[in-house]
C-alpha cells in the first residue's frame, strides 16, 4: 500500500470571531503578504491562527484523511495598545454623541500601565465604514503572558521585543513534511 501524505498550512481570524476570509499560505512571506491585504489592520488589532494540517492519503484514494496536526494564534498591532489608546480611538471614531460600545472582558485584570487587545468589526456588511458605530462594538481584554503581538512583518513586539518572527512560528512553518511509520 502506498502512502501519501501532503501539508498544508491555512490561516483564520480568531478575534473578532467569523471576520474575513482564512487562507492557505506555504511560507513566512505568504503570510505577511495575507496580513497587508487586511483591511481590519488599519482600524484595529486582531488575532489570527495558523493551522497546519496533514493530508494522508493511501492507495491514491482521494480526499483521504485530513488531520489538523499543530496551531499557532497570535495578535497582529500596529504597536501595543493601552486605555489611553482605547479611550482616543472611541473618541475619534465617535458620530455626534454615539460612541461604539466597548465589551471589556476581564475587566479586573485591567491596569492603565498594562497593555490591552481591543479589536471589532469595522465595516459593515458591504464593507463600507459608514455603518452606525451602535452596529461596530468593540471587545477588550488585557494582554496575558501568553499572548504574542507581532506587527505587520510578524516581527515579535509582545512579551518580548524581539524585531523578528516568533519562534513558534518560525518552527511551525518549517514542518513542510510529515512522514508516517
């Protein structure tokens, strides 16, 4: 019996839960070249997952087995965020007197000196940013020791300053095959 087996590596938001579209990407530059095509980046910060997967096939029966094997989430800023930042962002985007509603998660955890991911939905259904602001909340929730921030290149900004790609990440990607016993 012959085996097969093909990885695959395919990217999806995690916060704000069900926004855009997943991708598949093979390397390092194909997923930063998928997070500069995100419009969401340019409002506010997001987490994504990265998923890899094995496709196992015998006896070139197709589709096979498919078997998530590893994952990889993270949080893509700008640059790390605080309440001050919060508070600025809600005033700038505010129409008249409605400011956008903020879901704070966690709130106890909350310090001003502290680090916050705040993300939402930015666009309405037809993606245009004129929806009311009633219809684009906000969730917050403090930074952890285990959350990763990278900016836009995927270099490593949280918890740990390290002006490149996470090391979990780097060694996720580099599992490009997968051999079976």
């Amino acid at each position: 019996m012959e085996i097969k087996t093909y990885v695959y590596f395919n990217v999806k938001y995690v916060e704000p839960e069900n926004y855009g579209q997943s991708g598949s990407i093979n390397n390092i530059d194909d997923l930063k070249n998928y997070i500069s095509c995100q419009g969401l980046g340019r409002k506010v910060s997001y987490t994504l997952q990265l998923e890899r997967t094995v496709r196992v096939v015998a006896d070139n029966n197709y589709p096979g087995q498919v078997i998530k094997t590893d994952d990889f989430t993270f949080v893509v800023a700008d640059k790390l965020m605080y309440l001050g930042d919060l508070q600025a962002y809600v005033k700038k985007n505010a129409v008249g007197k409605e400011c956008q509603d903020v879901n704070f998660k966690n709130f106890a955890q909350f310090s001003l000196d502290k680090p916050i991911f705040f993300t939402g939905h930015e666009h309405n259904g037809s993606f245009l940013p004129d929806a009311p602001v009633a219809k684009r909340p906000l969730s917050c929730r403090p930074i952890t020791q285990e959350d990763i921030v990278v900016d836009k290149n995927l270099n490593q900004i949280w918890p740990a300053k390290t002006n490149k790609p996470p090391v979990e990440l780097v060694e996720l990607l580099n599992k490009q095959t997968e051999k079976v016993h």
